[in-house]
C-alpha cells in the first residue's frame, strides 16, 4: 500500500510544479486543519513568487519587483483581493492572497463568487460584454474553425429573429439625410437593372473648397441602409467629413480620404479624423484600402498603429482589451503604440494587441467580423437573386454552393495587365445569348480588378434557371464567360483562388448557347440569366476599371 | 449532426454564456482571456456534441469542459498564459467541482441572475451609472475614475463598493420575488 505523503512532501511537490489533483485535496484539507501548516505553505508560495519574478526580471527588474513586492506585502488583504477581482494582482499580490486563502477556506469561495459577480457586471454594464458580442464572437470563431458550418447560418438566423432591434427605436431624427437612394430592396425588384444601377451607388464628389473654417478631409462615397450617427459630428449633407469625433451607431459607411484610400467603417463605432487627415478608430469595425497610386493612409487604434499599409487591412476594435489588425491583401507592418514592437504581416495573416501586456499575438486570420464592411467595399451590389459576396482569402470550391445562389469572388484586389487581354464580346444594352465567339483585346492600360462569378443551377441536372442582377462601382471594361478564355486569364487576371476549380470543371464557362447575358448603358451593370443544363457551376470573370 | 441537437446547442449557448462566463471568472483567468476560454469550452462542446449524454444537466458539462481548459493553462509557456497566477488559479480550481451544481453567479441560474442585474442597473441614478460604466465599461482604475469624476481615488472605491453591494441587494430581492411568483 503507497504511503500517504506528508504534509512536507506535498509541498516540495506544489513548490516544484508537481501536484496532482489528489496532492492539492490533501493539501488543501491540512491547511485547513492545521494553520501553522498553512501559514508555512503561504510563506514557501509567497517565496516562490518572488524567486520567480527576480529569475524572470533582471538586474533593475528585480530591483523595481522586490521594490513593488515591499508596497504589495505592506496592502491589507481587501485591497489584495480586490486587485485580484479587477485583474491586476501582481504575482506577488496573487500569492499573498493564495496565503489569505489556505488560512481561510471560507473566504475561498467568496471570492470566487465575487469574481462571478465582477463578470456580471461586466456583462450587465458593457456593451462588449454583452450577450450578442459574445455569441458573435462565438460564431466568428466557430466560422473560423469550421468553415461553414450549419451553427453560422443557424445562429444568425436565430439572432436576426430574437435579438434585432425594433424598427421603432430608429431614431428618424438622426439619419443624415442623404439625398441618394441607399437602400438595397428598391433594386431588387428585378427591372432592367441599367435604370437602376445609379441608384444603388452613389458617388459623392470631394468638396475641398468649402465656405465653412474646418476644410473637408474626407467624402463619404458610399452606404449601407440603416445608418445612423450620433454624438454632435456627423458628415455633412453633401458627405463631406471635417476633422472630429465621429460616433456611428449603426450601418456601414464608407469614406474617400483625401489621400485617396478609402476607409469603411462598421456601426457601432467611434473614429476620429485629424486635421491631418489621420484616422483613429475608437472602437468597431473598419476596413481600410489603399490603392497602388494613392499616398497611403495614416490610421491608428487603441493600442496599435499601421506602420505600412497593405493595399486592403481591417482594424477589429470591438473589444477593450484588445484590438487585431489583419491582412488582406499585399503586405502590412503593425506596430504597437507604446513600446514600438512591430510585426509584417502578409496576405491573410492577423495579429492581436493586447493593452494590458503591451504585446502583439499572432491570431488565426478570421474574416467574418468584416463581412458587413466587405460587402459594401468589395465594389459590386446585388440587385436580384439570391448572391453571397465571399471574403478575401475564401478557396473556390466544386462543394460550396447552394442551389439557385450566385458566389462572387473578388479574385484580384487592383493588378496593372502587362500586355493585352483576350475578353468574350458582349452587346451592351440588351441580352444576347452568351456563346462561342472570336473575342476582343481589351488594351492592357490602368489599373483593373476581376471578380470571379460563380453559378450554382437551382435542381440538379434538370436545368432551373438563375438570373441575376449585379451593380458595379466601377464600370465594367471586360466580361469572361467561355471555358477556354476563363482557363487561359486565369493566371494573367485571376490569383491562387480561381485554380481550384479547373481539376473538377472542364466546361466553367457559360459558354453552353443557352445563356445570356446584358451589360447595361452605362457598363456598371450585368445581368446574367443562367440556364444551367447540368448539375456544376459555370463561372464569369468580369473585369472592372479602377481609374 | 443532426438539426436537432444543433438547435439545443445554440439553445443552450443562450442558457449558459453567462454562467459559464462567470465560473470561468472564478477559476482565476485573466477578466481579459475569459471570453476567449468561454468560447473555446463551447467549440469543444459542440465538436464533442454527439458523446453528450442528454440525460445529464448541459451546464454541468460545460464547466467541466471549461474547467480542464483552465487546468490546461497551467501548463502553458507564461506568455501564452490566460491565467493571472498559477497558484492562485490551483487554489481556485482545488475548491471548484466538475460535476456537482455550482451555486449563485456561476450555476445553471446565472442567466436568470445576469437579468435581474440588469432589471437593477436600469434603475441607478444617472451619475452611478456613469461611475459604474466607467469602471465595467471603459475599464478604467480607481484613479482614472476619481480624475474623471473629481473625486479621490479611496471616495471611488467606497462609492464602487457601495454600488455593487446594492446592486448585489436588489438583484437577490428580484430572484426571490420571482422564486415567490
């Protein structure tokens, strides 16, 4: 039979890191029996921490812990627990209260109620804390971690029904009256969508010779429906941002900036705009693009700053104590405010700054909390049909789509062609049917971005038929919907992305002779109607023009 | 898995955030790491759904998940550590159960609790509020609060105390007039 260890083993054990969880039962019964033991573990654990604060720390380290150490040991036991309860107990201070602790088992579990008690009041108090945050949060994750799984679409499902706001607490007052047409369900209506592609963007023209002292730093060029600002600065009627505090209570909004980036931020949220024309983003979310001849953008958040923009990086800012930075596109450096610890980050990598620590932690690149800015930055609106917008970095695959829906993928962010492009002809202004044709060059001049349209037949193999109705910001220079062309652009326009299809589709086009296709007057729209006769996705590349 | 036990899954996220949230709290981690642990005990719950015997009580499960994450910790370099101490966390998980009912802030009724908080912060007059947002909200100490708010760090700390103390009050008045209807 194994003898049972006495108490001085068991603490030789607990000293060393070596307890299992019967040795810390025991333990925790002898001390509560006998106090000269207690009082002696306390003082080994007490030791401890502070050999193991001196061994971490050096020279003048040790000197500021032992000097912190002397203060602590010197603080009544409430005062102790308390730093316990906030969080910012010192190791040192931890120990004392372990001390505190096996001298007093009752008191154990009252402060673990109180540290309960103090996360209920987060929960109760902070909006970060609240129910929704955190299973957004989770979902996020859970998205992360699993792709796409059915908790996602069941989760948002269930919060759009229990936990979205009633349509009577808007704040009519509030709303910046724009004068143009934001909301998305009058171009759904399945018209001809060239009447209504002006409606669904609108462009606000930079306004830099205002009558007012403040010069106009900034324009917004485009929204989402709902928006609503609060606090005394809002953009004015015209769209134009002047330097101040800006609080969005909800909505997407999306700004040029005078250096020409653009800069998308998410409701709620809280930035602010310098006389400088530098951006700091309080809290929320905020997606910010730079294109290949801007002059960049300078854009800080609490804990960290973008020491170099990536052509596409969104700011996580959500939280309190932390704040991510994440890489969408080309290469970025972050750096933290205090302490000047930098990290580079390339396409689809992210880090996390922690404030309390003053460090940077690597964190899996996890897209979905910028889906509501990315849809309206991506560039292209859906007027009908049923059209999922797939964030940076999401792989095509032959397994993803639903029936009936149409993926858009924004394969490449802006890419300079460097000889001429071969693209499929298309009548503007009425259908045609989309078939084998000789092509056109499109001239390899400025700067351009290709979406990958992908469209899933609605029944498999009988043949339902999907139309569409997309509006672009930009007008459409080039559209690629035979097999043979999307095969051969596929490593001039498209990215990494749009290989992974080829292996399990010969025939991606929609090249069949049953399709058509409408590009509208004015370029900016494509309708696509889309026959199907198969049970695969067929694929459209358009290429739009940035400048 | 099937639809069904993904709807009780999201069913009981709803149920058991708050408690779970609160005896993770409890186990010593870091008020900054709590959600991040909350949430992976609930990914490995969902990845584990399918070995949940639906016999037993959800929340139970859960802290027992939650509680290996946090012995877990102890284990992990001191950088990557969502703990604020080792032997502070021992002795808290040393006093915590896995399997039993955990009581008050921590239990299956937390949620109920967390509710009847906010029934009672509803009711703080405009500067508590503001002296308890400053604190829970914008986490901020005692000392930026008394810069704020002009006061004296000590003055904070009463005042602080004095509030939770009534809030702790008018939330254990509401469950037992709710326990009484």
């Amino acid at each position: 039979m194994k003898p049972e260890p006495t108490g001085s083993e068991l603490l030789q054990r607990l000293l060393h890191g070596e307890p299992d969880r019967d040795d810390l039962d025991v333990l925790a019964a002898r001390a509560a029996e006998d106090p000269g033991f207690a009082r002696v573990v306390a003082d080994e654990l007490a030791f401890s921490g502070l050999l193991s604060e001196a061994i971490r720390g050096g020279a003048s380290d040790e000197g500021r812990a032992f000097e912190t150490n002397l203060l602590s040991a010197a603080l009544p036991v409430e005062d102790l627990l308390g730093r316990v309860r906030d969080g910012s107990a010192t190791t040192y201070e931890c120990d004392q209260v372990v001390k505190h602790l096996w001298e007093s088992p009752e008191a154990l579990m009252q402060l673990r109620r109180d540290l309960a008690m103090e996360e209920f009041f987060h929960e109760a108090l902070s909006e970060s804390k609240s129910e929704v945050a955190f299973i957004q949060s989770l979902e996020t994750r859970m998205w992360a971690e699993t792709r796409r799984d059915h908790f996602v679409d069941d989760f948002t499902k269930r919060l759009e029904r229990e936990l979205a706001p009633a349509a009577d607490e808007v704040e009519e007052g509030k709303i910046v009256p724009f004068t143009g047409n934001w909301g998305r369900t009058a171009v759904q209506m399945g018209a001809v969508a060239a009447a209504l592609a002006l409606g669904s963007f609108f462009a606000v023209q930079m306004m830099v010779d205002r009558i007012s002292s403040k010069p106009a730093l900034a324009a917004v060029v485009k929204t989402s429906s709902g928006v609503i600002w609060s606090g005394d600065t809002a953009p004015g009627r015209d769209g134009t941002i002047k330097s101040g505090l800006y609080h969005l209570s909800s909505g997407v909004v999306s700004m040029r900036m005078a250096s020409g980036s653009e800069l998308t931020v998410e409701g709620p949220a809280v930035f602010e705009v310098g006389d400088d024309a530098s951006t700091f983003v309080h809290e929320g979310i905020a997606l910010a693009r730079v294109s290949a001849t801007d002059l960049g953008i300078s854009l800080k958040s609490k804990g960290l700053s973008i020491s170099e923009p990536a052509r596409l990086i969104g700011i996580d800012a959500r939280s309190e104590g932390t704040t991510e930075a994440i890489v969408f596109n080309g290469d970025g450096g972050i750096c933290l405010t205090e302490g000047g610890k930098c990290r580079e980050l390339s396409e689809f990598e992210a880090v996390k700054a922690d404030h309390v620590r003053e460090r940077l932690v690597d964190v899996p690149y996890n897209p979905k909390a910028f889906s509501n800015a990315w849809a309206l930055l991506s560039g292209v609106e859906n007027n009908l049909g049923s059209v999922r917008i797939e964030m940076p970095g999401t792989e095509i695959s032959s397994e993803q789509g639903k029936e009936g829906e149409v993926q858009i993928y924004v394969e490449n962010e802006s890419f300079l062609p460097d000889r001429d492009l071969e693209v499929d002809q298309v009548v503007v202004g009425e259908f045609s049917v989309a078939e084998a044709n000789p092509g056109q060059q499109l001239q390899a001049k400025g700067e351009l971005r290709s979406y990958l349209l992908q469209l899933w037949p609605t029944e498999a193999g009988e043949g339902g038929e999907v139309e569409t109705s997309l509006t672009f910001d930009h007008p459409v220079v080039g559209v690629i919907y035979s097999s043979d062309r999307l095969v051969s652009s596929d490593s001039s326009v498209g990215s990494s992305i749009s290989h992974a299809v080829d292996a399990v589709n010969d025939n991606r086009g929609m090249d069949s002779g049953n399709d058509e296709i409408l590009l509208s007057q004015d370029r900016r729209t494509l309708n696509l109607r889309f026959k199907g006769g198969g049970t695969q996705a067929e694929q459209v590349r358009v290429l739009v023009a940035l400048n | 898995m099937n639809p069904g036990d993904r709807e009780l899954f999201i069913q009981q996220v709803r149920e058991h955030h708050a408690g779970l949230r609160g005896f993770v709290r409890s186990l010593g981690v870091d008020p900054l790491w709590v959600d991040d642990v909350a949430q992976e005990a609930f990914i490995v719950a969902y990845n584990r759904l399918e070995e949940f015997d639906h016999s037993r009580d959800f929340g139970a499960w859960l802290r027992g998940i939650a509680r290996n994450l946090v012995i877990n910790e102890r284990r992990k370099d001191a950088r990557r550590k969502r703990i604020i101490s080792d032997n502070l966390t021992e002795v808290l998980i040393a006093s915590s159960s896995a399997t039993d009912e955990e009581e008050d802030e921590m239990g299956d009724l937390a949620l109920v609790r967390l509710n009847a908080l906010k029934e009672c912060v509803k009711g703080l007059p405009e500067k508590s509020l503001k002296l308890l947002k400053s604190r829970y909200e914008d986490d901020n100490s005692a000392q930026d609060i008394a810069e704020e708010f002009s006061m004296n760090p000590p003055a904070v700390r009463k005042a602080l105390e004095r509030m939770r103390t009534a809030l702790r009050e008018c939330m254990e008045e509401k469950m037992q007039m709710a326990a009484a209807v």
